[in-house]
C-alpha cells in the first residue's frame, strides 16, 4: 500500500484519460483533491460548447429552434433515453428526463401509493434524505391520514449503522395485510449503503404491494436493472454521480407495465399528452403509453444541456468498466484507512459504509466520534473536497471517471497524520 502501488494502478487504469473531460476545481493555484462527487459531480468540459449552440440557435432562430436547431427543442427530452435506459436497467420507454426528484417523487405517490382502509402503511428506511420523508409525509396527510401510524421507518439493529436486507424483508412480511408501498433509497446518502433492491422488490410483490426508490446516489454508481427486478417506480436527479450541473433536470422510470396504462391515476400536463394530439389543445387528456405520459411541460432545455454532455460521457466509458473501477477504488481507499489509521484497534474514526462490494458504490462514509468538524476544516484547508453530514459523518467518494489512485493515497496519507492530533 504505498505511493508507488497507488501510481502503477493509476498507469494500468484503462479509464484515466476520462479523467481529461472534466474541469477540475483549482485553489489557490492549484487542482483540489475532489472526492465530493457523491454531492455535486464535475462539469464535462463539453458542456459550455452545447450550451453555446442551444444560445445560438435561440439567438438566430427563436421559437423555430424548437424545429430547426441543431437539437430541435420540441423533441430534447428524447436524448436522453436511451442512455438512462443503460444506466437504469429499462426499456427506452420506461425513462424519462423531467423535473427535479422530489418533484417526481410526488408525481409517482399520486400514481402508485392508492392506500385504503385496509391497505395503507408505507416503509421506508430510518435515516433517509429529508426530502424522501417530507415528500412521503405530505402525501400521507393528503389522504386524511397520520404518518405516525402510517409510515414505518426501518432502522438498524441496536450497535449497528446499516439495515439487515433479512430485517427489511421480515418487516415486509410483517406488514404484509396492510402494506401499501415501500419507498426506499437505492444507496443511504448518510452511510453509503446500497440496498438489495432485487431483494426487497421481490419480498414487496409477494405480499401485494407496490415498490420504488429514489435513486439519488445510485444511478451512475452502481448496477440497476429495475425492468428485470420488477420494480413500480423509480426517480433520481441527475447532479450527483452524473455530472449534470447543479439542479439539473431529474428523471423517473416506471415500470412497462404501468407506463402503458393509459387508465393510472396521475397529475397530468400538456406534454404528458399522446404527441400526435398534443397541439391540438382538445380538454381531454390522453396519456402517452410510456414514461413521457407523466410529463407536466415541455422539455427544460437550458435544465438539459448539461445532462446531454455528460451522459455522453457514460455512453463511452461503459456503466461495467465503471463500476469495475469503483469498486477497487473504495476497497482501495478502505484498506488504506484501516491499514494507516488503525481502526480496527477502535481508534478515533471508523467506517460505516458496507465492506462488501456489492452493498455500496462510490462512497466511504466515517463516523468521527470527537472533533469531526475540526477535522473536516483541517481536510478542507489541505486541498480535500470532501462532505460533512451532521453529527459526525465525513463522507468521501472516489469516483472513477476522474478520481486517481494516487489522490486516495494522498488523502489517507494526509488523514493518518490527523489521527495523532485526534487523541
């Protein structure tokens, strides 16, 4: 474990040069060690050059450009799905890029939480992003009931910081007369645990439910194939692992079988309309028979640009090379801690993230049990953009589309030096 093994991974890595498509941030005169990803990605340096022509075609065309660009604006939406069918495990026609997630959060609860007297509980994970339970909990209340009795939130077992898969499924089961949906993330954002989601939609089915998740941290980051696991229902943004610039459009998928039901309750809009009658402007509103029959409005191209150049980006490296890299990446870094920070002694700092690989992505997530946000300072002063989460979560993710080996190494060299000062 020593600089030069960090270097010799970093010559043999096939995906380096991808490393050149991205601007990396510079401070006080030189690059930042960016291990932030997980928060807000990179720009794609291509990026400026597609937003030059969406200004240019506007400048010369104006509302002809939704015809005649380059990109015609009427139809940019489509760009895009067949690229996140790859990274989501769909068909083309279950994705869509539209909104924002929380948006498409509340616009998947009005389709596919329908609770009744009998049917009506919602589990979901304790500890999830805020915005999940908000969402989860106005929606309870728009139907007359209390979340207190009505959304169950899992959480750990007593000395432990991530879920069972087998205490998920029992709750399942347990719950299984009066279940309405399961709504979890794909990854924690907090612990950077990914879910067995083949698993937990599996046991879901079984008793009669519905299932979706908020793949915020997941899409990009590790393998999905929602279509296959017979998930209802997913949404996603798109700033995080994909590198589509802050508050970028969002997506959602939904699985075939709903997306061609023209009879599912949803809040409708214009754009969700069947295309061949959408300029017609009658009243009734006629669903496309995909993901695009829950648009509300007309593609967010300048919300888009961004996305477009990025994705673009995945095409090319391939989501199985990528993961392949995360992968020995976060084992990388994760051996380096223990083996430079002595954790396994119960020293100061310990990692909460899953040692398997296939229960997390691009993140290893530390507990700092004293002086964390001194600690973050110090890391933040050092050249390290890394993410605190209260109380005292230091959040550090690798990302293999522009992350070296040698910048993991740097890092723990640098945090091993804080360990003295944190006794």
């Amino acid at each position: 474990m020593t600089l030069e093994f960090a270097k010799h991974l970093d010559k043999k890595d096939a995906l380096k040069d991808f490393r050149k498509k991205f601007y990396i941030p510079v401070v006080n005169d030189r690059p930042v060690i960016y291990f932030c990803g997980n928060s807000l990605g990179l720009q794609p340096i291509k990026a400026k050059d597609y937003f030059d022509v969406e200004l240019e075609d506007w400048a010369k065309m104006g509302v002809e450009g939704h015809f005649h660009g380059k990109n015609p604006w009427l139809h940019y939406h489509k760009n895009f799905s067949k690229s996140l069918a790859k990274l989501t495990g769909a068909k083309n026609a279950e994705v869509i890029a539209m909104n924002t997630l929380t948006t498409n959060l509340h616009l998947m609860l009005t389709t596919f939480y329908r609770p009744t007297a009998k049917r009506f509980k919602i589990i979901t994970e304790a500890g999830s992003f805020p915005s999940d339970i908000y969402a989860l909990s106005s929606q309870v209340k728009l139907h007359g009931l209390n979340p207190k009795n009505t959304i169950i939130e899992l959480k750990p077992r007593k000395g432990e910081f991530t879920l069972q898969t087998e205490d998920i499924v029992k709750q399942i089961d347990r719950h299984k007369s009066d279940l309405a949906l399961v709504m979890m993330g794909g990854v924690n954002y907090y612990t950077g645990q990914a879910f067995d989601m083949e698993t937990i939609a599996k046991a879901t089915k079984k008793v009669g439910a519905k299932v979706g998740f908020d793949l915020a941290h997941a899409i990009g980051n590790i393998p999905l194939s929602l279509h296959k696991w017979n998930v209802d229902f997913a949404v996603w943004c798109t700033y995080k692992y994909l590198n589509s610039g802050p508050g970028a459009v969002g997506g959602a998928f939904i699985h075939e079988k709903h997306a061609k039901n023209k009879s599912l309750p949803r809040l409708a809009g214009w754009w969700g309309n069947e295309e061949k009658n959408r300029f017609q402007m009658k009243p009734n509103f006629r669903p496309t028979p995909s993901a695009e029959g829950w648009q509300l409005s007309n593609a967010q191209v300048f919300n888009m640009i961004a996305h477009k150049a990025a994705l673009e980006i995945f095409d090319e490296a391939g989501l199985k090379p990528l993961i392949k890299k995360s992968r020995i990446m976060t084992t990388f870094l994760e051996d380096l801690i223990k083996a430079h920070c002595k954790i396994e002694t119960g020293y100061k700092i310990k990692i909460i993230t899953p040692g398997s690989i296939d229960e997390r992505g691009c993140q290893v997530s530390i507990v700092v049990q004293k002086k964390g946000e001194e600690l973050f300072k110090k890391i933040t002063e050092a050249g390290f953009v890394v993410d605190w989460r209260s109380p005292n979560v230091i959040r550090v993710a690798p990302v293999p589309l522009y992350n070296t080996y040698e910048e993991l190494y740097k890092f723990v060299e640098f945090l091993s030096g804080c360990c003295i000062w944190l006794k």
